[in-house]
C-alpha cells in the first residue's frame, strides 16, 4: 500500500544530495583502489607509524595481504561512514521533517491517501534509496578493482562487506527517522535525530584511538559494524550486523505508528 506518484516525487527530491554524495564516494573508492600497490601501500603504513592516533580514530589501522582488506582498512573505518550519514540525514528531513516542520503535511494528508500510505511510502522510499545507494557503490568498486587489478577482488567477501555496512546505514536511518516522526521542530530533529548517530559516529572514532577511550565502544551502535571480522567471514560479525538491521526497522516501525497517532501542525 504504497503511493507510487509520491515515491517518484522523493526519489527526485533527494537525487541532488545522493549524487554529490554517490561522486564522493566514488573518487575516494577509485582512489584507494588505484593505490593499492607497495609502493603507496608503504607510504601509507609510514602514516600510519607517524600519527598512529589519527589513523587509528578514522579506523585506518592494520596491513593488508590483500585487496579486500586494503579496501575494508582505508574505506571502511570512515569515509563509508561518514558520507552516507550525511545522505541519510538530509534524505530523512527532506522526506519527512521538513513536511512536518512546514505545516505541508496537511497537503499530502488532503490527498486520497492515508496516513500510513504516506508514511509508509517514505519508508520504502529512504529504504530503496540506501539499497540504491549501495548497489550503485558495490559497482564502482567492483569494476574499478576489475580494470586496475584483475581478479584480485574476492567479490564475495566484497558484497558481505557491503551488505554489512548497509546494515549500518539502515540503524542510523531508523534513528534519524524515529525522531523525525516524534517532533514537530526541525530544531529537535537536528539536535536528536542527526545528532545522536553523528554522536556514535565520533565515539567510535575515539574508542577506535584505544587506551582509556576504549570503552565508549559500548556506548555507540557503529562498533556493532566490525568490518575487519566481515572481511574474513567471521560468524559473529554477521550476527552483529543482523543486530542493526533489526534495530532499524524497529525504530522505522515505532516512527511510523507514532506518526499515525500523533497530531500534526497544520
């Protein structure tokens, strides 16, 4: 029960900020990708031994024997997490918060449509928008890795990897868009809906330094994605990032029953 009219309206309104994101992504995956070689690699793993802190806080941390872990190291650990929260942040406002805040919910209410075929149309819609995200991501790098090294990409692992990391994305979606349905203020979505996953972002980057600072990977949901364990197939990590996608959903779910319920300004 969904509206397809609607669908096609927030998948053009959120194209501008996917394809900035999307381009980025790329040129760093296309980069990294390009690099893997020993002479770059050594340069990199000198970084690594010259500001060991820094390297270790954006999870660029260890040697790799191979592409695969090449790619989890350098990809992994920050920029396939940092840009895409950006993405989810400015596509949960622009499908949800911002109708809210506006008052334009009303508009979309005095449609035929009801409200949980609205609501549920913005779900499916953030939802297809981070499987296109990621299916678009997993092309680029697995043809780059074709045309620069090939044969070198256990693709296989590579999908897991990925899949995973969507996992991921999918949790800090239903955060965002739990909150969104929970305020009627842009202001209260800013400070909760992006701030709480933006919160988990930085403390894995201070747990990922280690020492005293390693606890507060039991305080964020972004320690749940253990990229290095995904790479080399460990059951644990599957488990873990079963963990995210269910608690995404949840919270997709609470977001839309409360939205149903609650009273909206007009």
């Amino acid at each position: 029960m969904l509206s397809f009219r609607l669908m096609r309206r927030n998948f053009t309104s959120c194209l501008l900020p996917f394809a900035i994101v999307f381009l980025l992504i790329t040129m760093y995956t296309t980069v990294i990708i390009y690099m893997y070689n020993p002479e770059l690699a050594d340069m990199l793993n000198d970084y690594q031994e010259a500001i060991p802190q820094m390297m270790s806080a954006v999870g660029m941390t260890g040697i790799a024997s191979n592409l695969i872990e090449w790619i989890q190291i350098y990809l992994y650990g920050f920029i396939m997490r940092l840009f895409p929260l950006i993405f989810i942040i400015i596509m949960v406002n622009k499908l949800v918060m911002r109708y809210i805040d506006r008052g334009s919910m009303a508009c979309l209410l005095a449609t035929p449509n009801s409200r949980k075929k609205i609501i549920c149309t913005q779900i499916i819609s953030m939802i297809l928008y981070l499987i296109f995200c990621m299916i678009c991501v997993t092309t680029v790098g697995i043809l780059s890795s074709e045309a620069m090294f090939p044969g070198e990409l256990n693709t296989s692992k590579y999908l897991v990897l990925n899949i995973g990391t969507l996992m991921l994305w999918l949790a800090q979606t239903g955060i965002a868009f739990f909150f969104a349905c929970l305020f009627s203020d842009s202001k209260y979505y800013y400070i909760f809906g992006s701030g709480i996953p933006v919160l988990f972002f930085f403390l894995q980057m201070l747990a990922n330094v280690g020492g005293d600072l390693k606890f507060l990977k039991y305080f964020t949901i972004e320690s749940l994605l253990k990229t290095e364990e995904l790479a080399a197939g460990k059951s644990e990590a599957f488990l873990f990032c079963g963990i995210l996608g269910l608690l995404g959903l949840l919270l997709c779910a609470a977001g839309g029953i409360h939205f149903t319920k609650r009273d909206l300004p007009l």
